[in-house]
C-alpha cells in the first residue's frame, strides 16, 4: 500500500513538473512572438497599411523574378 502511496506521489510531482514546464515554455513563446510581430501604431502613416504596402511588394517582387 504504501508503494502505491508514493508512487501517486511520484506521479503528482512528475505531473506537477511538467505543468511549469509547459507554463514557461509559453511564457517564452509569448515573450518570444512579441519580437516576430510588428507593432500595430496608429501614427501618421498607420503602420497596418504600411505592412500591407510592403507586403504586397514583397510578393510583387517574387512573383515577378519567377520565369515563365
């Protein structure tokens, strides 16, 4: 019985140590995608049509390097 105990023990620790992992690791991804996602400001020149511009003339220039 008492086997049985520690190993319920065991497990919930286990389980226990897993749980933060997985909670730091999105704590890291969170962080993480903040640095690969620009900034939505509204300035002057709102900076979503700004990335769409440069988007669209990113792929303009893809398509248009690709032979035929």
């Amino acid at each position: 019985m008492e086997s049985n105990f520690l190993t319920d023990a065991g497990a919930d620790e286990m389980n226990q140590d897993f749980s933060e992992y997985v909670a730091n690791l999105q704590l890291h991804m969170t962080l993480q995608s903040r640095n690969l996602v620009p900034t939505l400001k509204q300035t002057l020149l709102d900076s979503r049509q700004q990335l769409l511009h440069q988007t669209q003339a990113n792929f303009e220039k893809l398509v248009s390097r690709q032979g035929l």
